[in-house]
C-alpha cells in the first residue's frame, strides 16, 4: 500500500506489487541463431552491394555511361547503418510510451 501527502489531505493509493520473473521461451536458442545467421546474411549482402558498386562505377567512368553507381552505394552504406542499429531502433519502437 502507498500513501503519499499532498499539503492539506492524504491520498491513499491500494496497488499490489506484481513480481515478474522473465523466463526463456523453448525454442529461443535456435531463434537467435537463426537471427545470427540473417544478421551474417545482411553484412554479406552490403559488402557485395559496395564491391558491385565500385565495379560499375570503374564501368561507368570507363566507357562514359551514366553515373549511378553513387546511388547504389548511397543505398548500401544507409542499409548498413539501419541493419547495425536493427536492435536499437526496435528497442526503442516498442518501449515508447
């Protein structure tokens, strides 16, 4: 039980305290392995974005076609940073009040 004072009255406030253990789920070491391995999967495929890229854009420069290879690495470097704040960004998503 809390009861608090304000300046002239009294206000008693009934809750209960409620105990929360958390507890592992079955099944949650094969699912963080299985988020590991994607999490393997989208650095690889970010890497190989920036490889293509920096072949194209010696393509690109060769031959004098079009620029867009900027672009491409534009779009895996910001990739790459929303996949590395993957966690982060969650987490603040679903504590928000």
């Amino acid at each position: 039980m809390t009861t608090a004072h304000t300046v002239g009255e009294t206000l008693t406030v009934l809750a209960q305290e409620i105990q929360i253990t958390p507890t592992e789920p079955p099944g949650a070491p094969g699912l963080i392995n299985l988020v590991n391995y994607l999490s393997w999967l989208v650095m690889l495929a970010g890497i190989a974005a920036l490889i293509y890229a920096g072949g194209k854009f010696g393509w690109e420069r060769w031959h004098g076609g079009a620029v867009e290879s900027p672009k491409i690495i534009a779009a895996a470097l910001f990739g790459g940073v929303v996949a590395t704040f993957a966690g982060a960004i969650m987490n603040a998503v679903v504590t928000a009040r």
